[in-house]
C-alpha cells in the first residue's frame, strides 16, 4: 500500500484511513455528513495526491492526445483544460480525464489513481507511431483539492494571482503558498466551486499548513473521499469503476457531449454508428420516492419486478436529505419522470427518474 507526501499528517489529524487504489487514503475525518457540509457552505480540502498525472511533450503530443481522447483537445489553448475520455478498441471506456495545455506543445494528462498503469499502458501502444514524448509524473507529484464557496476569497492572500479571474476549467501556473511554479486549477469534483492545486512531493506539506493557516478564520477542514463520493454523486459526476468502465460507451454514459467526430480517435468510426442509431440503455439519475438507500449493484426492476438494470452509484444525499442514485436502464426507462423500482433487499423501492444534477446549490 503506498503512502501520499501527507499520509503522516492524515493520520495526526485522526483521519480514518483505509486502502483506496492502491493507496493509504483518508476516507473520513469526523463524518461524511459534517465534511460534506463544509464542502458545500465553506471551503474544505481533499487530499487526492493518488491521481495520476503523465506529461505529454514535443511536435507530436497533441497528435498522440487526438488519437487516444475523445474530446478534440484541438480547441485548448494554453491555461485551458478539458475533461474528456479514453474510449477502447470495443466501445467502452479506458478511464475518463482532463487534459491541461500547459505550453504550445506541452499537455498535462491527469488520470484516475486506480487506472494509471492501465492508461499508460494503452496511450503508450499508440504512441509508438506517433512517438510524441511520453513522461509519468504520478509517483512525484501531488493534488490538493480546495473546495467550496468561500475557497477563493479563503485562499487569496496565499498567491499574487487573482484567484476570482480564473474561470471554470481554466488554470494558471504561479505562485502559491511561498511555492513557485504551481498549477492554480479552477477544476474539482464537488459542483461547490474552488480549486486543485499540482505541487511536488517535496512542497506539498508546506501548502497544506498555509492552505489551514490562511482558512482557519473561514472555518476550513479537511474532507476524506467519503465526503468527496457523496459530492460528487449530488452532481451526478461519473465515478470510473462504478459508472463507467471498459463495457460503458460514452454514449450510454451520457458524455457524448466530450466526444467529438471532427477528428478520428479509438474506434471513432463505430462509436459515430452508434450516436446514429442510440444506445439501448442509458446511464439515468433516479430518488427514492421513500425511505431507503440504494448502493451500487442493487437491481433496479420494473413494476413486474423484472430486472432492468442496476444501480451503479448510490448513497444518502447530505443535502436532499434522501436516497438518489445512478443506474443504467433501458432507454424506454430513461425520460425524466419515469418510474422505477430499487430492489432494497426484499422490498421494491419505487424511485423517479430525474434530471441531473441532483443537487442545484
């Protein structure tokens, strides 16, 4: 099991830690509940130093990017970043991203933890005639997540960049914290606002301590992943293993918004046969209608009681103050407003197909 740049500190803070990608990861402090709360009214912080992060260089790099994403990262100019995905040789998907330009021919790739070795492995098989340069990152680097609606003006008087001039999906290479050089990303995963900040190993607990410093009279704390799954999910935010995986097509996930046919990628020919014609199930949000909590894996069933599909992400929502979740069901299930049923042990939960994200803020 690996240890972050932080994991001592995690632990001096009483953190739960448990065993997530690979990685000795705090997945809670002093309560999903609270820390989700801190996220969504304040400002808190996630250690995520477990991504992954390859740099992609040289005349090259963006010819490899094009060919392995399905967004057209084409469109990015410098200080700008994408969320995209990397679709297989069968429809599904490798792992979803974002992808930085950093400079004119420098791009930052950052990966889900779990999937580093794979993707890898996969962008390097096609680089081989593409020969951009290649370079894995993820073993020095680390990524701070400062999240919520107070995390601008809670972070402001640590850098000389204007923290409020950074658009969504925009990022800045500056100083922070007394550390030059650091990537200032107006990126997160929490749908609260806020920032993520790429710094080395060796600088990361040097940020971390002014980053509480400078929030302490804005009430910050530290957030685990407990918090950051239950975030995400309000958002309707994919999670790669759960919600997408080698056998989901961004069709079916709904991200064929990032999938663009103004270049040729990965099984783009069959993937635009299947935008013609539409999937045969979709990945749909859904609350209970009752009392209960779905979690992944839980049939999802019709009327009947026949199996229609299954649930994928599920949980408790902090702030709806009831059961949503995500699942993959038949098209003919998939309109806003359809009904359908959580199979929650033995009892049939009904539960509305509704429109994403669940939580509005």
């Amino acid at each position: 099991m690996k240890d972050t740049a932080l994991t001592k500190t995690h632990e001096a803070l009483g953190a739960k830690m448990v065993p997530f990608a690979g990685y000795n990861m705090p997945v809670s402090y002093e309560g999903v509940t609270a820390e989700h709360e801190t996220v969504r009214n304040g400002v808190g912080v996630f250690d995520v130093s477990h991504m992954g992060e390859f740099l992609i260089e040289g005349p090259n790099a963006l010819d490899l990017i094009q060919k392995v994403t399905s967004n057209d990262a084409s469109k990015l100019s410098i200080g700008k970043a994408q969320y995209s995905c990397l679709p297989n040789e069968k429809g599904g998907i490798v792992d979803d991203l974002i992808v930085y330009r950093i400079k004119e021919e420098t791009y930052l790739l950052v990966v889900n933890a779990s999937n580093i070795e794979k993707d890898w492995n996969h962008i390097s098989k096609y680089n081989e005639s593409i020969n951009a340069e290649m370079k894995d990152l993820s073993a020095d680097y680390s990524l701070l997540a400062i999240q919520g609606p107070t995390a601008v003006e809670a972070m402001q008087s640590l850098t000389s960049v204007d923290l409020s001039n950074i658009k969504f999906y925009n990022f800045v290479v500056g100083d922070f914290a007394g550390i030059d050089h650091v990537i200032i990303s107006a990126t997160g995963y929490t749908g609260s606002g806020g920032f993520e900040i790429y710094c080395k190993n060796s600088e990361v607990q040097q940020v971390w301590d002014k980053v509480f410093e400078a929030g302490a009279d804005y009430g910050i704390k530290p957030v685990g992943l407990a918090a950051r799954d239950t975030l995400r999910l309000e958002m309707g935010y994919c999670l790669y293993g759960n919600d997408i995986t080698d056998e989901t097509s961004p069709f079916e996930a709904g991200l064929g918004w990032i999938t663009k046919f103004s270049k040729d990628f990965v099984h783009s020919e069959a993937l635009a046969k299947e935008k013609a014609h539409g999937p045969e199930r979709k990945l749909v949000g859904f609350e209970l209608d009752e009392r209960g909590i779905p979690r992944h894996g839980y049939d999802i069933v019709d009327n009947h009681g026949k199996t229609i599909g299954e649930v994928t992400s599920g949980t408790m929502s902090p702030s709806l103050g009831k059961g949503i979740g995500l699942g993959y069901v038949p098209v003919i299930f998939s309109e806003v407003g359809s009904k359908i049923n959580i199979q929650i042990r033995k009892k049939a939960v009904p539960a509305t197909v509704v429109k994403l994200p669940f939580y509005k803020g």
